[in-house]
C-alpha cells in the first residue's frame, strides 16, 4: 500500500501546461560561498551569547537551554548554522548523539545549535510557544559569530520535526533548507488510530519557498507514514512541484525528488528500517545504534545526508 502511493505520487507532480506536461528544470542559480570561507571582524557579544568562543557551550536563553558547537575557524570565518532540535522525552545531547552533527557539521565549517526543550510531567516536550524563543536564540548566535545567512538551516527528529514544519510555516525567510525526519507537517483529524487522513498546518506552504529534504519511515510505530504522504502531496500541489525521479534506492528505502520552475525541490526518503527497540518500529534515525537508531548497518546515515543536503542548498537568490 505505502509502496503504491509513492508510485502515484511520482505520477501526481507533473505540471499540464495547455494539456501537455511541461517539463521542469531548475533554473541555474549563482552558488553562496561555501561555510567558512569568508572573512569575519570579530565575534560580538550579545545578551544570549555573552562569551562566544570555540568549544561546547551551554546557553540559557529565552527560559530554555542550549548547546552551542562553534568549530576554532567559526571565529575568523563566516560560518554556516545547522539547529538540530530533538524529539519528545528527548534532550539535545541525545539528538547530537544520533544525528553526529556536532562532529560532521563541524567538520565543515558549520555552528551546530541544539535547543532544549522544558522538562514536564510527560517528560521534555515542544509546543508552538517556543517558537519565537528558538528563533530568538538562533538571531542571537547568527549575529554574534557574524553567520552566512544564506547557510542557516533547521533539522529535527519527531516532534523537533513537527518544530521545523512549522519553522517552514513561519519562518521559512530565514532558512536555506530544512530536514525534519519521523514527523509529518500536520495533526490527526481524528484520534481513531485507523484515521487515513492528517490536518496539515494553517498558512502553510505558501508563497515563501525553501528546498527541502524530508525523510519517514514506512513502518513508523509513532507517526503513522500516512502524515507523509498527506505532507509531500501538500507540498508539491502548493509550490507546483513536478518533474517526479528517483535518485537513489536500496531493497528498504527510496529517495525521489520533485523540483519547480523556480527551481525549489524536495527530496523525500521513505525506509522499512526499524529500531530494535519498544514499539517505535521505523520511526528511528537511520544509520545509528541504539535505541532510536535505525542500525549501523543501515546503506545512509542520516545525518551526513542532511548535512550533504545543507551544503548543496544554501538559500536561492530571490526566494
């Protein structure tokens, strides 16, 4: 079943143009430089970030918590940002444990930013009030380490997924491109577990487009793949998303991309990988241990994934 409604999907967005199908090709765009390759004055202290330095750092900020990741040559260099925000009953150290990002990012001339979500009685949790907080703290380390704006992105895991759909919603001007994993861009219209269908956020996916890589698991335990497959045909109805290819598949999982005549895209990943663990089944990072990891043994670890993604889609001139 889930395999079939990918196959319509890839049918599903193809623009007619006067009865013919229009083939799309994305415009040629001029690349922003790469993170950490330009020159910056200096780091600038400001009332979230008071000491900024390289190293792991631990800010207290807008009533929540974070861990900031700054490389040595984010200090003479211009910087890309990634904030990688965990799940429910989660914490930021966890998310970087299993995203990597911290290390890989790094690596490449990124500042990773892990929020924290407050402690409550079902355990870390995200609402939509933390919003504005978040985006307050990511405005605070992009203007104290002086950060490329075209190369701030979002990623996150379960309901830190459901925070970046929504950060599409809002804010999506201030983001290159985005990853969420293991969360569709919406709620059950009905509390029924048999519910087919998903209520996509309001004033969403509107006229402020960003490139997106959205990965699901086809067995998840927690989110069920139909929220996916409501979210990617949402998208591609709203930003008119076509030219459906697939870009790389295994026995468990395929990747397609659909792009537009702006030249927007989305890569969308579904797996059959499962957890060992609980009840969670798919809804797990692939290619890590543990107990939300997919398995090493997985063919793509999915925080090089997004990261490789980030580097190739910087924000695009005029979007």
């Amino acid at each position: 079943m889930h395999y079939f409604s990918l196959f319509l999907l890839t049918f599903l967005f193809s623009l007619e143009v006067d009865g013919k199908e229009k083939v799309l090709e994305a415009t040629s765009l001029d690349q922003a430089p790469l993170a950490g390759t330009l020159s910056v004055t200096s780091s600038i202290k400001n009332k979230c970030v008071q000491t900024p330095r390289a190293g792991k750092t631990v800010l207290k900020c807008e009533g929540l918590s974070f861990i900031l990741h700054v490389p040595e040559i984010c200090l003479t260099r211009s910087c890309g940002l990634i904030v990688d925000v965990h799940g429910w009953r989660m914490n930021a150290k966890q998310q970087d444990r299993y995203t990597r990002l911290s290390t890989l990012a790094g690596n490449k001339g990124y500042i990773v930013l892990n929020p924290q979500a407050k402690k409550t009685v079902y355990g870390r949790s995200w609402s939509a009030k933390d919003d504005a907080k978040v985006l307050a703290v990511i405005n605070s380390v992009e203007e104290a380490f002086e950060v490329m704006k075209e190369r701030i992105h979002i990623t996150g895991f379960s309901q830190g997924g459901h925070m970046t759909w929504r950060f599409v919603c809002k804010y999506a001007d201030k983001f290159g491109s985005v990853a969420p994993i293991g969360s569709g861009a919406g709620k059950k219209i009905t509390a029924d577990k048999r519910a087919s269908k998903i209520e996509i956020m309001e004033n969403c996916f509107g006229a402020s487009e960003l490139d997106i890589l959205y990965a699901h698991g086809r067995k998840d335990g927690l989110v069920p793949f139909y929220s996916a497959i409501e979210t990617v045909r949402t998208i591609g109805k709203n930003w008119q998303l076509g030219n459906a290819k697939v870009i790389s598949e295994g026995p468990n999982f395929k990747r397609i991309r659909f792009n537009n005549l702006k030249g927007t895209k989305l890569e969308f990943i579904s797996y059959d990988f499962e957890t060992e663990y609980g009840t969670l089944l798919g809804h797990c990072f692939p290619g890590e241990a543990g107990s939300l990891g997919c398995g090493k043994d997985n063919p793509f670890h999915w925080g090089e994934e997004l990261l490789d993604f980030f580097i190739a889609n910087p924000k695009q001139a005029g979007l």
